[in-house]
C-alpha cells in the first residue's frame, strides 16, 4: 500500500460519520493579490495594494497571508494559528487539541491595535493565538502503525492536517454557534482573517511593519459560506501554502464529492476551501510535482493537446482520467503563497483556469540586488504595491520590468500557471518559458 493510500484511507476513517450542509449563493468577484520578494517586504505593502482594491470586496470578509516571516528557530516547527472568536473555550481548546497533541516550542498572541473600530471595523475579530508546535512523539508513532504511513514526514503532516479537522470541526462546523478555527497550520506560514476589509484586518492585527517574503491578500465579495463570518474570508489554508481565489465553481458540490470519496470533507461551505484541499491533496499526498498539479486542476483543452508530445500526451491523458471529476468548472483564478520545509523554498504561484474567465496579471521587478514577483487580479493593485516599494528602497522603480497574463489553454507556456520562485533568480518552471512575457518599454500585445 503507497503512503497516499494509507492517507486516504485514514481520512475515510476520520470521516465516514459526519455530514455538512451544502447553501448556494450569488456568483460574484473579488481582489487578489501575492508579493514575493528576495528581501523580506514590510507588511504596509500588501496594504497598500489591498487598499487600491476596496471596490473588489464589500467588506464582509479579507484577509492576508504571509510566508517567510518567522526567526530561524521556529521555521522548522509548525506554526498553528487558532482564532478564537469565544476566549472563554480558549484552555478547552489547548487542553483536548493542542498540549494533548503536541509539544509546544514556544506560543504567543497576535499583536492587535486597542480598539478595532479605529481601523474602521464593525466587528471584533477574532482573538489569534500562535502556537509552534511538534506532534507528541509516541502520538506520532502510534498514528503510523494505525495508518500503515511508513514515512515519518508524511505521517507528521498528516497527524497536524488531521487534528486541526477535527478541532474545526467540534469548534466550527458541527457547533451551534461558531467558537474557534484553525486559521493555519504551516510552517513558516501564517493567515489572518476576519469580517471587513483586507487593509482594515491587517492593521487591526499591526502588520505593518511585520516582515516577510510573501504576502498574499484578499478582497472578498462572498459567493458562498458564511457570507457574514470571519471563518468564510481568505485565504484558505492546504498545510503549507495558503491560497486566494477570484471566481466561482459552478461544480463545487461535484468537487466536493469528489474530495470526499478521497476522505476530504469540506467545513467552511465554500470553492476557497475546496481550492486549498485539491491543491495540497496533489502536492502533499499524491506528491504530484507542480506541472502535474496544474493540470489536474486545469486540464488542456483538446485544441492544444494536441499539439503537446506523444509522451506529455499520455501522461496529461491518465491525469484528466483520474483527476476531471475535481476539476473546478466555471470562472477562477487562484494565487498561493508557498512554503516548503525540506527545502526551505517559498513560492508565489498563480493558476487561471483554461478560458481565462478572471482578470489577473503578472510582473516581475529584476535587480542586482533585489527582485519582486507580483500577482494580482488587476494592474492597478501592482502598480500601488511597487509605488510602495520604491518609497522604502530608491533601487526598486515604479514600473516593473516585466508585464504578462497566463495564456490560458495554451501549449507553449502550459496554459494555466505562471509561477515566481524564491530565490527570484531561479524564476520559470520548465515547462512554461517567457514567451507570454512583456518588456514595460515595449508595446504589449495580446497573443505574445
């Protein structure tokens, strides 16, 4: 039995009692963006840019990410970010969740402003505790006998993946009135949120000067979930990668299905959610490598495929086979900040879906001495976080260097993702070159 079975089948386990309910709501839109760096970013960046994106949200729901933001000896450990919208269950949650399950390296409250009304919210976000952590060894031991994982990296994520499902779902989802959830459980990684606007939630909680090599943020204009509650905004954690999503799935309850044939079960009631728990399925427990991923997702559409080699033609062929029943349908564009801890790379990743149906467009800032990657729904967000930039440091101009959309469908560059590393330098996968790429002093155009 391969370690991806063995997780699966933990999870049917973990699961095949318990029931959601599915709602649907209106389609509507929202902002996304990502900032990825080779110097760390001060958090009144990603501010700025969410600033230039009110109009994109309506204030019941944003919220950012960030990646690369911890001291070197907590990068290693999991970093468990729990809201606690009641502090009252506060030392019931640690007591069954977190002291019985982990041993905790060190923990801490997030940092807030006195009164969130002076950033202008209308209601209190949630109390964030910061947990880093490492499953109890004998804990961890015992969950890979009874799972049959013989790999210990794997059983270790797995053990916090499942932990923090089963904390939401006795805190958020089956309880009568929502008390805590895991905002996220990655290392090196952390995801603030709440009811409001991005800009608004990120100086509540005093990011401004907080440094990181990613930050990722998000307008949310709700289009399913808890319209009006801080557990339906974005981003959406996997484990390591937290994600924002633009768009709508008009197969969301067939993805569901899907995810929870494989033991997944949604409990946010919503595609954000479901985007999050495809992606780290394919990463994590298929171990699928990026290009892989992408195309199960968004598989190429006849036309180019095609025009692919026999060889990628057969292995994209066994990917739509297994994977086109959790492919999202409809209109979507994903950004995901990235941490992964064997290597201690971050990556900045955007994905739209083959027929282009969001905005988004990319750009990248090259220097001797420093580089930027920027993703967003709309030019306008990029040029307001490099106006930004240039105020802090006078070697990053106002105008990048490089402006591009992913080309949807198209064989050349894989048709739905481009992708910024950390370190910058090493900046395109493989598979996609800079074709779809253009430089600002020349005339952009369309079908480059």
């Amino acid at each position: 039995m391969t370690e991806a079975q063995a997780i699966i089948n933990a999870r049917r386990k973990l699961i095949h009692t318990l029931r959601t309910h599915h709602t649907k709501t209106a389609e509507g839109g929202c902002g996304v963006i990502g900032i990825i760096g080779t110097e760390v970013i001060p958090g009144k960046t990603i501010i700025r840019s969410c600033e230039q994106m009110r109009n994109r949200g309506n204030g019941k729901g944003g919220g950012v990410a960030a990646c690369g933001l911890f001291p070197p000896e907590y990068k290693k450990h999991t970093a468990l970010h729990i809201a606690y919208l009641d502090e009252s269950i506060r030392s019931s949650v640690e007591k069954k969740f977190i002291t019985a399950v982990f041993d905790v390296v060190y923990r801490e409250q997030q940092a807030t402003i006195d009164d969130y009304r002076d950033v202008g919210l209308s209601i209190p976000p949630p109390r964030v505790v910061r947990y880093f952590v490492e499953p109890k060894s004998d804990l961890l031991d015992d969950f890979m006998i009874k799972h049959g994982i013989g790999d210990r990296q794997a059983a270790r994520d797995e053990f916090v993946f499942q932990n923090s499902f089963r904390l939401n779902y006795h805190y958020y989802a089956h309880a009568h009135q929502p008390q805590a959830f895991v905002l996220s459980h990655g290392c090196d990684l952390m995801i603030l949120k709440s009811v409001g606007y991005a800009e608004q939630v990120a100086r509540y909680y005093r990011l401004e000067e907080t440094k990181a090599h990613i930050w990722i943020g998000h307008q949310r204009y709700p289009t399913r979930g808890r319209v009006w509650h801080p557990g339906g905004a974005h981003p959406f954690p996997g484990l390591n990668e937290a994600l924002v999503h633009n768009g709508d799935f008009a197969n969301y309850y067939a993805v569901t299905e899907y995810l929870r044939a494989r033991g997944i079960l949604p409990l946010f009631v919503t595609d954000t959610e479901v985007s999050a728990l495809l992606f780290d399925f394919y990463a994590r427990v298929l171990n699928y490598p990026l290009e892989y991923i992408i195309e199960a997702l968004a598989p190429t559409p006849e036309g180019d495929f095609e025009r692919l080699s026999k060889r990628r033609q057969r292995i994209y062929r066994a990917l739509q086979v297994a994977h086109i029943h959790g492919s999202p349908d409809g209109p979507w564009f994903f950004i995901l900040g990235r941490h992964e801890p064997q290597t201690g790379i971050n990556q900045l990743i955007g994905i739209t879906d083959v027929s282009m149906l969001r905005p988004q467009v990319f750009s990248l800032v090259t220097g001797p001495q420093n580089s930027y990657g920027i993703i967003a729904s709309e030019k306008q967000a990029i040029d307001a976080c490099l106006e930004e930039l240039s105020t802090q440091d006078d070697r990053v101009q106002p105008v990048a260097d490089y402006y591009w959309n992913a080309r949807g469908g198209s064989c050349s560059d894989g048709g739905h993702l481009s992708i910024l590393w950390y370190p910058i330098r090493a900046v395109f996968h493989s598979r996609f070159g800079i074709n779809s790429v253009t430089k600002s002093s020349e005339r952009a155009s369309s079908d480059q």
